[in-house]
C-alpha cells in the first residue's frame, strides 16, 4: 500500500468524515421489525435455504426484540461465512455486481474487486473464526456487531477485531453494500500488514477468483483441507 493510501486510510479512521457515510438514502425501520422493504425483497428474490448457497452459519443471533425476513437472514448468514473466509460463487450470486464492499483501509467497488478481497481474506489469514455476532436492526441497512480472530498464515499472530457491520439491500433482494467498521483503530504490527496487503487497489491482480463452480468447488476444498 503507497504511503499515500496508507494516510487516507488512516485520516478515514480518525476523523469524522468517513467513507461509512452512505450516500445510499434507505427508509429506516424500528429495531425490532423487518423493514418494510423486507416483504417486497422476499418477493423479489425468494429466500430459499441455507444449504442453497453453501451458508454455514446458519444460525443467525438476534438482539432481543430483533426479527428478520426469510431473505434477510440467508444474507446475514451470506456475510457472516465471508468474514470467517468462506467464499463461494453462490455467495457472492447475493450481491450485486456493481456492489461495494468498504472497510477502514478499502473501498472495493464492482465484482472485481469485492470478489477478490473476500477469496483474498483465507489466503492471508488462516484460521478467521467468529467469536460472537448480534444482529441489532433488522432494518436497510441490517445492523450487526461482530468479533472476529483473524490469525496471519505462517506466523500465527491473531488478533480479534470487533466490528459494526452494516448491509444495504436492493428492492431485488441483493446487497448493494457492506460496511466493515471497526473498533475505532487498526489492527497492530503483522495483522495489519496483512490486511493492508488485501488493498483493493492490488488484490485482484494477485487473488485467483474462480470462473466456473467447479473450479470453485475445488478452492473450497482446498482451504477445509488446510483450516
């Protein structure tokens, strides 16, 4: 990462003019219920299962009082298996392809670049295991918190990161955006390298992004081989 990116990415963290702030206008709803956007993705975009798109965590934790729609929870769950460094193309048949994926040191915007930082993300940390999640709106965006140990390949340095995730969805059902904020710095020393390495800027020139699902098949494979 140039000295440059490394300066914005920090002035990001530290000031209040963020790149968290959306410019995406969505009606919010209360805390507790679906927004009312929800019945209109459903039918958009059928939920289906779990098992459709290869989500692991299939248990979706809720604050108390929070309710989310069919299709909410399949992508909740969609998320959560990116961060813990589970990609598959059904995963990311979620998104949208002009969608934008941003954390406190990349903004990856389009398939491009969203696809590779998340294939990236097990090829730099291994193992990512969630700690906890809470969803905590169930509202556009869906509000989450999230702790996450991320343990750098080879040197084994971990840390946990605690996160505010936000995921935007479109009237068809799919993301649109998803906001990583984390808890309030960067990582330090080798965990911080290591997510700078997954710049947006570099990763899709060095991330093997699979093509077809059997190629696929084959990565995912590979990474349960090594976790």
């Amino acid at each position: 990462m140039s000295r440059t990116l490394l300066r914005t990415a920090r002035t990001t963290i530290f000031t209040k003019s963020t790149p968290f702030s959306s410019p995406i206008t969505r009606k919010m709803a209360t805390y507790g219920n679906p927004c009312e956007t929800a019945s209109v993705q459903d039918k958009a975009a059928p939920a289906g299962d779990f098992s459709q798109y290869n989500i692991k965590n299939s248990t979706i934790n809720t604050a108390a009082g929070v309710k989310l729609a069919e299709r909410q929870s399949i992508l909740v769950g969609s998320v959560l298996d990116l961060f813990e460094g589970n990609p598959t193309l059904k995963h990311l048949s979620l998104w949208h392809r002009d969608a934008t994926f941003v954390d406190p040191i990349t903004i990856a915007k389009g398939y491009d670049k969203f696809a590779a930082q998340w294939y990236g993300l097990p090829a730099v940390f291994n193992p990512i295991k969630i700690q906890s999640h809470k969803v905590t709106s169930s509202g556009n965006p869906i509000e989450m918190e999230v702790s996450n140990t991320y343990t750098v390949k080879g040197i084994k340095k971990e840390q946990t990161i605690d996160s505010i995730i936000n995921i935007f969805v479109g009237s068809d059902g799919k993301i649109e955006k998803v906001e990583d904020k984390w808890n309030g710095k960067l990582p330090d020393g080798a965990v911080s390298s290591a997510f700078r390495k997954l710049n947006a800027v570099t990763v899709p020139t060095l991330i093997k992004v699979p093509k077809t699902e059997e190629e696929d098949m084959k990565m995912k494979a590979d990474r349960e081989k090594t976790s």
